[in-house]
C-alpha cells in the first residue's frame, strides 16, 4: 500500500496530483493568477509571506515551474561576502575570467616577453547574463534566515536590476518585527505583497478527497476533518498525515481513528525539535534558584516555561495566540494559583531572548505585541504528538 500512496501524496515535494488552487482573501482570483500578474509588472520585487509549511514554494513551483527557477535560502547568505557570487556558485557558473598582459623587455642584444595572468570577478554581470539569456526567476526563500544586514544589502541590490527585467521571488514569514522590505524606503513603491493566508479546514480536505479518490479508497468525512485540523493550516503536514497512514504496518483498505493518530505520532518520529523543547523547558539560567511550580488538572507539576509550553500544545491548535486566550488556557490548567499576565509576559520575553540567540532551527515562535506567533507549524506538531514518545514532558 505504501508505494501507491507516495505516488500520490507528496509532502517534501511538488504533488501532481493533490495539488490544490486557492482563492486569494478577498478576492476572486487565485493566488496563481495573482502570481502571474506579479511576475509580468516589469520593475517589481514580488514578496510572498505567510507562515511556515502553507505551501508558498510550491505555489512558486507551481506559476514559475521548478524549472525556470533558481532556489536560493536566506541561509545561503549567512557566510556568503557577495550576493551576486552566491548565485553564480548555485547555478553553477565560474565567478572569474582571465585577462592577459605582455610586458616586452628589449635590449640591443636581447628581447623577452613576460606574460602575466590576471583574474577578476565579473559575478553579477555573469549572473545577469544567464538569468536573461536562459528566462530564469530568482527565488529567495526563508529570506528571514539571512541576518538583517545581509537582507538589507540584499534588497539594494536586486532594487537596482529589477528596473532592467531582472526577475526575483522572495520568499518570508509574516510577523517579522525586521521586516527589511517591506521597512526599506528604497523599495517604496516597487514590491507587490502576496500575503498567503492559512489554509482553511475544508481547502485541507480537498488534498485527502482527491489522494484517497486517485487510491479508490474511502475514508470517513470525520477522519478526514480530523486529519484537516491536525495539519494546523499547513498542506504539507495533510499530504504528510495522508502519505503516513499508507506507510504504517497495517494491511488493510479501511482507514481508522487509530490509524490517524499512530500516522500523526510516526511523523514526528525523526523530527529535530527535541532540542528545541529541552531549551524551552529550561528557560534561561535560574543561578541556583528553583522555580515555582503549578499544580495542573492532571496532576502534573511545572513550572511557567514548562506549563506555557504545555499550553500552547492544548485544543485547539492555535498559530496566533493572544495573551487573552494563553491566560484562559492556563486558567482551565492550573488548580492550585493564580498566575498573573506579567509573569507569563516576563517567560515569553526570556524565551524570545533565547531563540534569537541561538541557530535557524530554533526560530519556532516569536513574541509580538501581547501575540505568540507559531513561525513553525511542525513544531506545533511535534509538541502536540511527538511529546510523548520523546519522554520530555516528564
């Protein structure tokens, strides 16, 4: 059964046939239409933002065709001096060329020649070259990645040859409080924002209709809401819940509840957050102090960062989460105390002083404006289903 099923649910890649178009918020068009008039306004950077794993890539993948693009990270930019070189490197085209100059040395009885070789770099007019020549679109994706200069310097440039047809996609999350273009006056005026929104209940089981349709298989309407709400917004995660449930040992046709569940807990099995968990659980250093601990429903102890974290994993899966509604939360949770707002605001302050710390891996939440944004829908995931079988609420 596993072989049918990856042919046609497709997580980490392009998904022929469970593709599903959308309706842009508020508009009639589609966020392929708006994507294509985007590329054709001559002069324009296009920013496309929404939250982690909603399918913005392939939306590219999609109008743009896997072909015509040249994929870059913000990643890529960490270590790399020059812009222009890092693209020459990915598509593959040396980054100098020689020049030769002959000096002649002349006596009356002698005459030498001396060649010296020369090299320079001529990346971005190279670079330029081929993106014109071969109709290419420059794709920058997860540009949050790329520290704040480096994204800064990045703008500028591609400000100055988007004016000559030069083509570029950048690729981000919203709630970025360093939002480097959409701040940069430089770009006033020249960027068109395509803001994807989460993906809805009802657009999540279209990809289960028509990947269990392509399998002849029936699967029941409450199983497939079921699957819709775990996938927290994200496309990739119904196609990966869909894809696993073909994949555990079962042999049989007729998908059950269980069968959800195991396929939501073997997802998280090679996640990499158990890491990020140990670091949110700890919090920053206490210098030989214990931290209170609350008495939740289950009769469990934590302490704020253990019992926030705890939280944020609870019904519903939420990846916007106002003060308000985390202090209702763990109201309903604790038993013993009350916990004033200020002490959950000073937790999630320390937390957001770790993350930005420490590597891209561990940029999973951000705390804006009393609001925890979930930057990574995988991550809600994992502490949803993969808690567990990692042992590390214990």
């Amino acid at each position: 059964m596993g072989k049918s099923f990856s042919d046609v649910f497709k997580p980490g890649t392009y998904p022929q046939r469970t593709y599903v178009s959308r309706n842009s918020k508020g508009t009639k068009y589609t966020y392929e239409e708006r994507l294509k008039q985007s590329l054709f306004m001559e002069g324009y950077l296009t920013y496309i933002v929404g939250p982690s794993k909603i399918g913005k890539t392939v939306l590219c993948e999609n109008v743009i065709g896997k072909e015509n693009m040249v994929c870059m990270s913000g990643n890529d930019f960490s270590k790399e001096q020059d812009f222009w070189s890092g693209i020459g490197k990915k598509i593959g085209i040396s980054m100098s060329a020689k020049i030769s100059e002959e000096i002649a040395a002349i006596s009356d009885t002698e005459q030498k020649s001396t060649i010296i070789t020369k090299n320079y770099f001529a990346a971005k007019d190279k670079v330029l070259q081929y993106f014109y020549e071969y109709q290419k679109v420059l794709v920058l994706d997860d540009f949050h990645y790329a520290p704040p200069e480096i994204q800064y310097d990045i703008a500028c440039q591609l400000k100055e040859v988007i004016r000559n047809g030069f083509k570029a996609v950048i690729v981000s999350l919203p709630y970025r409080s360093d939002d480097t273009i959409r701040l940069n006056p430089d770009l006033t005026g020249r960027i068109l924002i395509i803001e994807i929104e989460p993906w809805k209940k009802e657009e999540l089981k279209q990809i289960a209709d028509k990947g269990f349709s392509e399998l002849d298989m029936e699967v029941d309407e409450t199983l497939i809401c079921k699957m819709a709400e775990e996938s927290i917004h994200s496309p990739q995660l119904m196609q990966s819940i869909c894809l696993n449930i073909g994949l555990l040992p079962e042999d049989t046709d007729i998908v059950t509840e269980n069968m959800v569940k195991e396929s939501c807990r073997f997802i998280c099995m090679n996640q990499p957050y158990a890491d990020v968990v140990r670091v949110l659980k700890a919090g920053p250093p206490t210098r030989g102090q214990q931290r209170l601990k609350y008495t939740l429903q289950d009769g469990s102890r934590r302490d704020i960062y253990s019992l926030v974290l705890k939280i944020l994993a609870d019904n519903p899966p939420l990846i916007e989460l106002p003060l308000e509604e985390l202090m209702e939360r763990l109201k309903s949770n604790v038993t013993d105390r009350t916990i004033k707002p200020q002490k959950v605001k000073d937790a999630l302050k320390n937390w957001q002083k770790l993350l930005e710390s420490l590597g891209s891996l561990y940029q999973v939440m951000e705390w804006k404006d009393d609001v925890i944004y979930i930057l990574d829908n995988m991550f809600l995931f994992y502490i949803r289903w993969g808690m567990e079988e990692e042992n590390i609420w214990k």
